[in-house]
C-alpha cells in the first residue's frame, strides 16, 4: 500500500487539529465541511477508515514517533 510521504501527513495533521480548535470556537458549517475534507484526505493517505484511526496512524509515520511510543499494543 501506498503512504503519504510524512511531510505531508504532518501538515494534514497539524491542518485536522486546527480546523477542531477553531470549530470549538465557531463551529460553523463550512468550518465542519473543512474539517471533515481534512480528515477524510488523512484517511485516504493512511488507508484508515476513520479520523481517530487515521490520526493515530499518521503519528506513527511522523519522524521520532517510535522514540516516544504510547502506543496500547506494546509488548511487555
């Protein structure tokens, strides 16, 4: 499978996080279009099917991500 390259995922992620502060604080309709535009393109370049899946995998991609892993499926 193809991935996005992390620079872009990056900039869709800090784009995602964003767009979900400014719709906190105005949460207009083109506001929520935007956002979910932004979040369905991360789970195109993920090849997720939801947001939060897609957030989660992006981080992973981003450099320095296994350096500080939270991740809830590590081995003991």
């Amino acid at each position: 499978m193809l991935m996005a390259h992390p620079a872009v995922l990056s900039g869709l992620v800090e784009r995602y996080w964003a767009l979900a502060v400014l719709c906190a604080q105005d949460d207009t309709p083109q506001t929520r279009g935007r956002m979910d535009d932004v979040g369905r393109t991360l789970c195109v370049a993920t090849g997720t099917s939801s947001v939060d899946a897609a957030l989660a995998a992006a981080r992973y991609r981003l450099p320095g991500a296994r350096t500080f892993d939270d991740s809830v499926l590590a081995t003991r």
